[in-house]
C-alpha cells in the first residue's frame, strides 16, 4: 500500500513508494509535468497564426503551409498508443525524460531550416517526440497522490494549463510576431523542455520493476495502429482540402479501414497485443473513451469556427481574437467546485451525462448567439467548458482507474487519441459545413455584408449540426460509466 512522505523523506523528491499529501507539496513535479503538456499542446497550435510569415520567407504554397500544421498532428496522434505501450514497458518517467530531451534539441534545429520541406520534417519530428509526452505526463500525475481527491484536482489544473495552451497558442504567437522572428516559437520549446525535464527529475519518483509490464513490445500493433489513427486524421484534412469523393480521400479511408481491421485481427491473436481489446468490454473504458471523443469534437468545432468568426467575420486581431477565448479558461478554473460537487451527489454516471447536456445545450446555443454579438458567444463558451471540464476529468480518472496498475500509460494514451481523433472529426466537420454552406474559400480581408450574412447563417446550422452529433457522443459514452464517486474526500 502507497504511503504518505515521512519527515524523513523531502516531500519535494518522494521515493518510488511515497505519494503527497498536497497539490501544494508536490508543485515541483506537478508544475513540470504541466510545462511538458503545456508545451506540447501549444506546439499544436502555435504556428498557426505565423503561417503567411512563414509562407513568405520560405517561399511555400498553401498545401505545403497546411503540412506545416498537419505533419504535426498525425505523428502526434498516429503514436500515441505506440508512446503508452512503451512506457509501460520501459518506465514513464525514462520515456517522458526522452521525449522532454528530443523535443527540446529538435526545436533548436529549426535555425537551419531554409526550405518548407525541412520545416514540415522538424514539425513531424517534434509531433513524434510529444506523442512521447501526452500520455505520460498525465499517468504521473496519478503516482504523485494517492487520494481520489488530489487525484482529480491535480488532472483539472492538468486539463486546464492544456486546454490554455490550445486556446493561447495563436494569442502568444501573434503577439510573439510582433517582436521577433517566427523561428523563436520553436526556438522557446528547447528551454522549456529543459525546465521540465529537470523538474521532472527532481520530483516524479524513478520507475519501479513491479508497476511496469514485462510483456514484449507489440511491433507489429505498433505499426498497424499508426497506419490506422494517421490515415484516418489524414483522411478527414484530404476531405476538406481535396474532396470527400477525391482519390486521395477515398485511398486514406480505405487505407485506415484496412488497418483497423488487421490491427483488431492481430491484437485478438498476439499473445501480448499492445491494446489488450478486452478491456473495452469493461463499460468505464468503453464509455470514458467515447465521451473524450465528444467533449474533443465540441472543443474542435467551436476552436475552430470561432477562429474563422472573430478574424475574418469581425475582423478582429489576432491578439483579439486569442483574447475572446479567455472566457474558457477562467470557466475551466472556476467550474472545479461545480464538477467536484455533480460527482459527489451523484456519481460519474450522472455528472458526464449533466456535463453532456451543458455541451450539448451551449452548442445550441452558440448556434442562436454567433449572430447576436460577442456577449451571447461568450455565454455559450461559459456553458460548453463546464460541460468540457465536467467530462474531460472525469472521463480521464475513471480511463486510467479501470486500467491494470501496469498499463495506465496505455490508458491515457487511449485517452488522448480519443480526444485527438475528436479534434480531428470536430475539425473536419465544421470545415466540411462552412465549405459546403459558405464558401470553399473564405477571402482574407473585409468581407461584404452578404459574406458575412452568409458565413452567420453557415455557423447557425453548423453548430446545431455539431450540437446534435457531440450530444449524442457525450451521452452515450456517459451512459457506460458507473456510479463511482471516487472524487470523495476519505473519512
């Protein structure tokens, strides 16, 4: 049984067998492992906004920028199975301080980046090295407590600073390009990651033999599961930019379909499968993966149309835009009391099913407000983070709970393809709407009163389209999820 740390032992560097007593004793190794995920979740969207630099100095056409941004998200969620596999093997904490130290000395390269290729190699080299971080630095969030109720505060200030980074990556980029060359976005990863790394170290107990898995490394699941998760991300960006009938399209969802088949084949006939395909007959895991899908659809959609509504629509700033998002962090921060309490009273069962009505309704929301100004958008925004903080928590501690001691890297790699599969879905189906319902190419500049008439009445049936869809996932995943109020207070 895990203990609490003695006098004897600093409560900054526990042993392998010791946890905390306190978000405030453990903020060395809680606040590294936040930087490592802030990091690796701003990376997704920081360059965004620096795209037409970029494409100015490197001389690159409109699909090589795209890649730019795309070459990073699927290595990213194409790996982050094979990521958890291995760290149940080899140890979490060795696996996170090996990626922390890839992303940071990949990041220093791009001084001697000249030409857009190289730059879409460095992204999905660093898109390779965060699938190496994502899912652990939320599993050692779980061996610094041992308390339900640290536990979930712990992963709300988790889910919170990487949320932020999501939201804030295209606010601190555009106010970075104000002053300095787009290169220092990336050049700021490698003391970061270094930051991290050391207080990682310092603070997160070293790998013990038992809590790791002895079984070999599923290669050959390994392979499979990135053809599968890359090709399907790939798929849904083709769709948009090529055509849902194109042939590229039509060859990446065959060709993800044809690998989720073998890969479901082989993980049922390996003898240690990297996804053991059994644990998804436990209702917890079944259900908190598909309402992380959810809450990531919810989140994509009104990231990414939102995005579209403040620059081009209203004409706003970058540094504008970013600034109207804020609204979803304060809420995420401020909506901890009300989560905490749902799962109390009721359950997890009841709270993510509360929390898919707040996705669900704020979605609807948002459809009536996105042409009734800022005011009625930001009330929307308010209602859809409760809804996202309520299930994102909940659904991450119940994921890795129902996972066996020596697989919860696994668990919250599962966890985090989910969301970034979500991302990629929420993604493409706004883009698909919008391109359908506006227009396959929105013009930069002012637009015209008609324009924009028409882009509100494309948001307008858009997000009630996306209301529907996020509401039936959310709450069908929620369903599954037991009664459990894990999140109680100990006697």
């Amino acid at each position: 049984m895990t203990t609490t740390a003695s006098p004897e032992i600093s409560p900054q560097a526990p042993s392998a067998s010791n946890t905390y007593t306190s978000l405030g004793a453990a903020w060395i190794p809680l606040a590294a492992l936040c930087l490592a995920f802030f990091v690796e979740m701003v990376d997704n969207t920081l360059l965004s906004i620096a795209l037409p630099t970029i494409g100015r100095d490197l001389g690159g056409g409109t699909t090589a920028l795209q890649w730019v941004t795309g070459a990073y998200s699927l290595t990213f969620g194409g790996l982050l199975l094979t990521a958890g596999s291995m760290a149940d093997r080899l140890g979490r904490r060795r696996v996170l301080l090996v990626g922390l130290t890839v992303f940071g000395l990949m990041s220093l390269t791009v001084v001697a980046v000249s030409e857009t290729w190289q730059l879409i190699a460095l992204r999905a080299g660093l898109g390779l090295a965060a699938a190496a971080m994502a899912p652990i630095t939320n599993s050692l969030v779980f061996r610094l407590f041992e308390d339900q109720a640290l536990r979930m505060r712990a992963m709300t200030v988790m889910i919170m600073v990487g949320m932020s980074g999501f939201v804030l990556g295209p606010l601190l980029g555009g106010t970075a390009l104000a002053h300095i060359d787009w290169q220092w976005l990336l050049l700021i990863n490698a003391p970061i990651a270094l930051i991290a790394g050391i207080g990682v170290r310092l603070g997160v107990p070293a790998d013990r033999r038992q809590d790791l898995t002895d079984d070999t490394l599923d290669l050959p699941g390994a392979v499979l599961s990135v053809i599968t998760i890359g090709l399907a991300c790939y798929s849904l960006t083709s769709g948009i930019e090529y055509g849902w009938l194109s042939l590229p399209t039509l060859a990446a969802i065959a060709g993800a379909v044809a690998g989720a088949v073998a890969f479901v084949r082989h993980e049922r006939r390996s003898a240690a499968p990297m996804l053991d395909l059994k644990l998804f007959s436990n209702g917890t895991v079944r259900g908190a993966t598909i309402a992380q899908a959810g809450t990531a659809i919810a989140m994509a959609s009104v990231m990414f149309g939102l995005i579209l509504h403040f620059q081009y629509a209203y004409g706003w700033s970058p540094v504008r835009a970013g600034l109207a998002n804020l609204p979803m962090i304060a809420t995420m921060l401020a909506a901890t009391p009300l989560s905490e309490w749902l799962v109390r009273r009721f359950g997890h069962r009841i709270a993510c099913l509360v929390g898919a009505g707040f996705l669900a309704g704020s979605l609807a929301g948002l459809a009536w407000g996105v042409d009734h100004g800022y005011a009625a958008i930001a009330v929307a925004m308010v209602g859809m983070t409760i809804g996202l903080r309520t299930i994102m928590t909940i659904c991450a501690i119940a994921l890795v709970d129902a996972m066996p001691a020596n697989r919860t890297s696994i668990g919250t790699a599962l966890n985090d393809t989910a969301q970034e599969v979500g991302t990629s879905i929420g993604t493409a189906l706004v883009g698909t709407l919008i391109a359908a319902l506006v227009t396959t190419r929105l013009p930069a500049g002012t637009w015209s009163h008609d324009l924009v008439a028409s882009f509100f009445h494309g948001e307008r049936i858009t997000y009630a389209i996306v209301a529907v869809v996020v509401g039936l996932v959310a709450a069908g995943g929620a369903l599954t999820l037991t009664d459990s109020r894990s999140t109680e207070e100990p006697a």
